[in-house]
C-alpha cells in the first residue's frame, strides 16, 4: 500500500509543481503558444532520463523512492493531455501550421531532452 501512496503523493506534488511553473511562463509570455506546456514536457524529459539513468546504476534505491519520483512526481509533473488541448486550441484558431510545428518540436525536443538526460549520468 505504501507504493501507492508514494506514487499519489508525488503525483499531486509533480501536478502542482507543474501548475505552477506553466502558470508563470505564460505569463512571462503572452502569446497563443502554449510556452508553458512545452517547457515542462521538455525539462520533464529530460529529468526522467536523469532519473532512469541514475536509478539503473543504484541497485539499493527504495521501489517506493524510485516510484514517487518517476510515476509519481515526474508523471504529473510532465502532461500529454495539456499537450492535447493546446494542439485542439491552436488547430481552432486556425494555427495548422503552428500546431504541426508544435507537434513535431514536443516530440523531437522531449525525446533530445531524455536522451540528454540519461548521457549526462552514463558519462559521469
């Protein structure tokens, strides 16, 4: 049971934290692209490649430890669903070719920052 806590506790904390942070990116940048939720699916990336790197060369790490911050607090601090609705929002107001550059810009930069993520601790 005490997983599910760990992982619930992380969860709201990630969620929060995230909240937070796309909060004052979009208001240090007004405009209809979503800034916010791009950094921090970027920087979660590439945290969760640190994180998965790190925990694959620590053998004595508590699951719960392990779990709270990869599923739990990583989890809900990156969002696919956010990412969703901005791609929806800038398809609405008539920004295709904004929303494939989005599109393809989150899926390059967020996979870049995981594998920078898990070199940085390979090569340390």
């Amino acid at each position: 049971m005490s997983l599910f806590i760990s992982i619930f506790i992380g969860g709201g904390i990630g969620a929060l934290t995230r909240y937070i942070l796309i909060e004052q990116i979009n208001k240090s940048f007004v405009s209809s692209f979503p800034y916010g939720t791009l950094t921090v699916n970027v920087i979660g990336a590439f945290l969760i490649g640190l994180a998965w790197s790190y925990f694959a060369a620590k053998i004595n790490i508590s699951d719960n430890l392990k779990m709270f911050i990869t599923i739990g607090f990583l989890g809900g601090f990156t969002t696919f669903s956010s990412f969703n609705v901005d791609i929806f929002e800038l398809i609405q107001n008539g920004s295709i070719l904004i929303s494939i550059l989005y599109i393809i810009g989150t899926f390059a930069l967020t996979v870049g920052a995981f594998f920078l993520g898990m070199s940085l601790l390979r090569v340390a």
